[in-house]
C-alpha cells in the first residue's frame, strides 16, 4: 500500500504534539521550502527538537547544521556531539533489524563518522540491509565486490547483487549492471540487456543513464547509431541538472568531437567537430578558445581538445 503524502498543516499538528518523525519532517519542509517558505532557523529548530527525542535522521540533519552553520551558529564540538549520537541510534535501531538503520551504521563505520572506523564492521552491516533487500546497501555490497581494496575483486557476486537493486529501481545499480553486460564481467557480454537497463536508469531521469546511453547512440553501441537522438539524451540531462559541464559531459563531448575530426563511427566532419567542441568550451567558461571568426583545421580543434582534458585533471 502506497503511503498517503500529508500536508503541511498535518505535519505541523503532529510536530507540535510531540511526534518525532513528523518533527523531522516539518525540518525538512522548512528546509526544503515544502508547503512554507523556505527558513533554516526554523528548520534546525525542528530538528533539535527531533534530535533530542532520539530520532537518528534528525541528528544527522543538527550535526550537519552546525558543522555549515545552517540556522545554527557554526560549531564543530556540537557537530562532533551530534555526530556521535546519531552512530548510537543507529546502532540501536540496526541490532532490532531495521534495515535503513543497519545501511546507515554501514556508512559509519566506513567513514568513521561518529564512531571509530572499521570497514570490516560496517560490511557485516552492510550484509544484513542488503540481504533485508534494501536497495542502496545491495548496490554498494555489488560496488564492493569490484572496488574493495581488501578482497578480490568478484565480478559475478557483484552484478547479482547489482540485479537485486536495478531490479527495485536503483539507478546506479542499473548503470552499473549495463556495464557489466556489455563487458562480460561476471555475466554473458549481453548489449541488448546493457541497454535495457540504461534505459531503465535514464527513463527515470539518471544523470549517468542519459549521458551513456547518450554515447551508445551516438557510437551506434547496442542501438541502430542515431546522433540525433544522442544529442536529446545530451539535452534532458542539460534540462534536468542544468548546464553545468562536469568532467564527464566534458570528456563526452570531446570523444564526439574527435569522432567527427578521424571519421569514426560517423563520417568525417570538421564542422560538426567543432559543434560539439564549441559545447564543451561554451559551457566552461573557455569560449576565446573557439572564436567564431576563424576557419578552423583539424589540428586546431585537437590542440583545443587536449587544453579541454587538461583542465579536466
């Protein structure tokens, strides 16, 4: 059954009788400026006074507060305080079972947030969410699989448990399990279950779903090639994260670029190299680097390819 989204008014009046997870909401609400305006004085308030009931979430919220200065003055012993208590709860919370709680005292130990670091505990935890099916903790238990500097590597414990997660909608465990499939890493090399699940991500609006599968167009990778349709998965990420250039999208538009510049996968075009060149540095901040007066050459668009990757390191 799906929950009943409250309103406002409801969430204040159990936030004033006392209800501690309604008084973390109310936080959030202030926070987020969800039903009120937004008001971070208000927002710590609620929070402290969640906190103070023992409801972990909330100590996690006064610690970052304070640690920011948001709505509270900036104070690192009272971070440190609440730091520390939030570990407790959690704990608390993950020895009756409660899956969240046992993800959340996992990133703790990972940390050392609050408590002493020690990653052979916070896996233990890890473990216990992720086979409670909690999604995040099953797709890091797959990341850990890959990228754990403490054990072999493990490609087809990972994408099994990369499949639990992408199965319940985990958009990095989607993108994750569509790389294994189209290298064959601990499953059959399988392009088209590779794009089933990017797509999965990118339906859901996944900034990494619509940038590869963005590329899968464009290299004609799993799909008939359609550039056109490339540069729209290009755009909803633009429309939905604004037109900030990360260093992904950077390294994107330059492999496109030099497609265009050798030829590869599309026909050789100088023009349309410069098109997509003229993206990346237009959105950096670098445009003198493509003045639109000049005539440029191959040799001038690679030269401004390489200054694009070096600002990138």
């Amino acid at each position: 059954m799906t929950k009943r989204t409250r309103s406002f008014e409801e969430i204040c009046t159990a936030a004033e009788r006392g209800n501690a997870e309604s008084q973390y909401e109310l936080g959030e609400c202030y926070r987020n400026g969800n039903g009120v305006p937004e008001n971070r004085d208000e927002a710590a308030k609620w929070y402290h006074k969640a906190a103070e009931q023992g409801h972990a979430k909330s100590m996690d919220q006064l610690a970052q507060c304070y640690w920011a200065g948001d709505g509270v003055p900036q104070n690192r012993d009272e971070t440190e305080k609440w730091c520390a208590k939030a570990a407790t709860a959690w704990r608390r919370d993950a020895v009756q079972g409660d899956a969240e709680a046992q993800y959340e005292i996992h990133s703790r130990y990972y940390s050392g947030r609050g408590i002493p670091e020690d990653r052979v505990k916070g896996l233990k935890w890890l473990r216990k969410a992720a086979k409670q099916g909690h999604a995040r903790a099953q797709y890091f238990l797959g990341f850990h699989y890959v990228h754990s500097d403490n054990s072999p590597r493990n490609y087809a414990a990972a994408a099994r448990w990369y499949r639990k997660a992408a199965r319940q909608g985990n958009t990095s465990a989607q993108c994750a399990l569509a790389n294994h499939y189209f290298e064959g890493l601990g499953v059959p090399e399988n392009w088209t279950a590779a794009i089933m699940w990017l797509r999965k991500a990118a339906e859901q609006g996944d900034e990494e779903g619509l940038r590869q599968l963005s590329r899968c167009y464009f290299h004609g990778w799993g799909v008939p090639q359609d550039v056109a349709k490339a540069e729209q998965m290009m755009n909803k990420k633009d429309s939905l994260y604004g037109s900030y250039l990360s260093w992904k999208d950077n390294g994107i538009l330059c492999e496109f670029a030099v497609c265009y510049i050798r030829g590869e996968d599309v026909p050789q075009d100088i023009s349309e190299a410069e098109r997509w060149l003229r993206k990346a540095v237009e959105m950096r901040g670098d445009k003198d680097w493509l003045p639109p007066e000049k005539n440029f050459t191959e040799v001038d668009l690679l030269t401004v390819i390489e200054l694009v990757k070096k600002k990138m390191e």
